[in-house]
C-alpha cells in the first residue's frame, strides 16, 4: 500500500515537473523571438552586438530574484550566462548577415 502511494505521489509530482519543463520551453521560445527582434534591430543600426552594462544589470537583478524566490542566485546566474551567450551568438550572426548585404 505504501509503495503504490508513492508510486501515485512520484507520478504526480513528474507531471508537474514535465509540465513545468514545458512552459520553461515556451518561456525561452519567447524570450528568444524578443531577442531576435532585439540584435536585428542593433545589426539594422549597428549597435554592438553584446551590452555588457545590460547583461551586468540583468545578472543583478536575477541573481535578487531568484535569492527572493529561493532558488540558488549562483545556479540563477549561471543560466542567465548561458542564455545571454546564445543571444549574442544569434546577434554575432545577424549583424555579420547584414553586413554581407
């Protein structure tokens, strides 16, 4: 009977992390097409492609959010880095698309 419980209880609980997962999904796929418009617009009127100032302020402003939310602002910190390394990444590529044009 116990096991079955758990059983239950660990089904439930992977279907709130799968279904979390997946808003997670379409919260990138969000960001990533503001982001898009954001280094097309900089490769349009060539801005750089990286804002260290901006990314300094939005480390700090996760890494508050996410001691608020408790969740560890290091781990928080690290994601955004990874996130942001990509934006730049497809902005590096917009801005060398449009000065091959």
């Amino acid at each position: 009977m116990i096991a079955d419980n758990a059983t239950e209880e660990l089904t439930r609980l992977r279907s709130s992390i799968d279904n979390i997962d997946a808003a997670l999904i379409h919260l990138l796929a969000e960001r990533f097409k503001c982001t898009q418009q954001v280094g097309a617009l900089k490769a349009r009127t060539g801005m750089p492609p990286a804002d260290k100032a901006r990314e300094q302020a939005q480390v700090a402003r996760l890494r508050a959010l996410a001691a608020e939310a408790g969740l560890d602002p290091v781990f928080a910190e690290k994601f955004l880095a990874f996130v942001i390394a990509e934006v730049i990444h497809h902005h590096e590529r917009l801005a060398e698309a449009r000065a091959a044009d």
